[in-house]
C-alpha cells in the first residue's frame, strides 16, 4: 500500500526524528561583537507561513525543541505533541485508529522532515546503505513500538518513543553556526564553517547552507514562478551578499562600483553565465551550482591571506536572506600563517567578464578567476 502526502499545514511541517550530524563546528560567541540579533518576521512577511518562526528557523527549532523536553508543561510541549498526532494522522491511511507496520515508515519519514530540512539530520539514503538495509530497520524499531504485539501501534506508543528519541538528541544538540544569526560569528569562523560546506555534502554545515541559499533564491523570486528572471536579478546577488557584508567579508554595492551603470552591466554578465542553457531566467540549481564554486574559490582566497575592504554592519530588523558570500570584492593582500589549503580552486563558469561586483577587470583578488 502506498500513500501520498496531503499538503502540508503548520504544524505538519515539525519532523522530530534526529540523527546527529558527523561534523560539529561549534562556533565560539565573540565577546565584543556589537551585531544586533535579526528578528523574525511574521507569516506575511515571507513566503513560509505558519507564524512559528521554528518551522523556518534553525535556531528556533532547536530552541523549541530544547523547551519541549525540558518544560513539560509549557506551550512548546504542546505543540510537539500537536505535531506528532498530526503526523500519527497522516500516516493512519486507513483511518482505523492505528498505524501498521505497512504505514510505519512513512510515519517516520514525516517527522524526520523538518530536522533533515536545517541539516540536523541525514536523509535516509545518507543513512541506510541500502532500501532493505532501512526496511529492517523500520521493521525492528515498530517491534520496539508494538510493546503488545499487537502488529500495530497506538497514538500513545507512537508519542512515548518519540519522546524518549528528541530527549536523547536535545541532550547531543551542539550550539553551530546558523546563517540567519550571525551575531555571534566572527569572520573566521564563517569562512570555516564554509570551508566544511563546500568540500562535504553530507555535512550539516553544506545542509544548512543549502537552506539558506535556497531560502534566498524563493524570497527574491517577486513573481513566485520558481525562476528568476533578470529583472529580479539584482535582487537575488543582493540578498545573498548581505551575509558576508554582516561579518565584513564584502564590501557594498556603492563601495563596490564606481557607477551604477558598471554594476547593471556586471549584473547582465553574471546573470548570462549563469543562464547557460539561454532560457531567460536561471533555476534553483543553475544559482546553487554557481553559488558553491564561488564561495569554494572565496575560502581559498581568504586562507591565502587575502582580506576584503568591506566593514561589518549591524544586522537589520528584517531576517537576512539566506545566502553565502557572493561578491567579488576589493581587497587588500594580509600575509598571514597559513596550513596546506585542503580545497581545490573552484572551478570558474565565465571566461570573458569584469568581476560581478566590484566591475574590475584582470584577476579578481578574492576568487582568482580572471577577467577579460
């Protein structure tokens, strides 16, 4: 028996099931720093809905998990157990109160989907080294369920398990990076925790950085059409260089060109490497493919010791969007103790342009690609 996924509501869209990630990256706070928290914003706002900033917030979900388990009698419990009936509800196909060993795993693959959404945990192909080998799984955690062997479980043995499985992982939960509260970030940490995102994809650094960049791409998108076309261009490169401009790691749009006719122009050519397959628009994956062998080639230039000229500004009330280090920069050359850079360049998806942001021509100082 197969099923499909009703639409998701707010509440569905709260998974609890977590395996903690291989790599940590705990980000120590900077005693100094002066960034303003950014705050979250309401339903209408954003395209995300749910008014609960933990369905869209890794660090709110992970605060809100941490408050489920720990008071039981608050709000946050409340809703934990709202969304563990809810996914009981949904896995219940045949709606006789139960859920059977033939509705189990999708009882779990739907309370794994939001942790899996901020990197918290791995998908089931990153955890099982094949389908049977998850199948059996599946099969021995039910029998740990169906304490009366009855074949089936209730709401009630579903909510237990659950519990005692979030308490265990609330108590491993590691305090990393968050790309939409860099207040606590310092520079090198952010470059880091880059470092880690482009060279492993099974990370929870490169699954946090795909949320972001992905949240970025969808909040840029004005005419919701899952595309985005030059018009909305500029917006988009703008969104994704507020995160490095945060930590000052890139400079401004006005720092940055010397017109704005330099920067629209800049814009158009960045916009058509990008756009290979000459559509008028670029895709999700056109901007998340671009996106990582940017930053690969900024990690590179940074632990070569070259520094941008772009000061910190404080965070603004409005979230950031979502997005890594996109801006070719100005920069001045620090000579710095460096180790072996463990990356390789990254690779460049233009061969005859001026740098993106700055309009320069010849080698762009932060990436390395060169200009013609």
């Amino acid at each position: 028996m197969m099923y499909q996924a009703a639409p998701m509501t707010s509440m569905q869209m709260q998974p609890v099931m977590m395996q903690q990630p291989a790599m940590g990256g705990v980000i120590k706070p900077m005693a100094a720093m002066t960034l303003q928290p950014a705050k979250a914003t309401g339903a209408a706002d954003t395209p995300w809905g749910g008014g609960c900033p933990w369905q869209s917030d890794k660090t709110e979900f992970k605060q809100w998990c941490k408050m489920a388990i720990t008071n039981p009698n608050g709000k946050e419990r409340k809703e934990l157990y709202g969304f563990l009936s809810e996914c009981f509800l949904d896995a219940d196909g045949d709606r006789d109160g139960e859920v059977g060993a033939d509705e189990f795993d999708f009882l779990v693959e739907k309370a794994a989907t939001l942790p899996r959404r901020f990197g918290l945990a791995p998908s089931s192909a990153e955890y099982y080294p094949s389908v049977q080998a998850r199948i059996a799984s599946r099969k021995q955690m039910f029998a740990q369920m169906d304490t009366d062997h009855s074949g089936k479980i209730g709401l009630e043995e579903w909510v237990k398990f659950a519990i005692t499985h979030i308490t265990e992982k609330v108590r491993t939960m590691q305090d990393v990076m968050d790309f939409q509260h860099l207040e606590k970030a310092r520079p090198d940490d952010f470059v880091r925790y880059c470092e880690v995102a482009v060279t492993n994809r099974a990370s929870e650094e490169y699954k946090s950085l795909y949320e972001h960049l992905f949240k970025t791409f969808v909040e840029s998108d004005v005419e919701e059409k899952g595309a985005i076309r030059r018009s909305q261009f500029d917006i988009l490169i703008e969104d994704a260089a507020k995160a490095p401009r945060v930590l000052g790691l890139a400079p401004s749009s006005a720092q940055a060109y010397p017109t704005e006719m330099d920067r629209m122009a800049a814009r158009d050519q960045l916009f058509a490497a990008m756009d290979t397959q000459r559509r008028g628009y670029i895709s999700f994956n056109d901007f998340l493919n671009w996106a990582v062998q940017h930053i690969a080639g900024k990690v590179n230039s940074y632990k070569s010791g070259v520094r941008p000229v772009g000061q910190p500004v404080q965070m603004m009330s409005q979230p950031m969007s979502m997005a890594p280090a996109v801006t070719s920069l100005p920069a001045q050359r620090v000579i710095v103790p460096q180790g072996p850079t463990t990356i390789a360049p990254a690779p460049t998806m233009q061969t005859s342009m001026v740098c993106p942001v700055s309009g320069r021509q010849g080698m762009c100082p932060m990436s390395g690609t060169i200009y013609r």
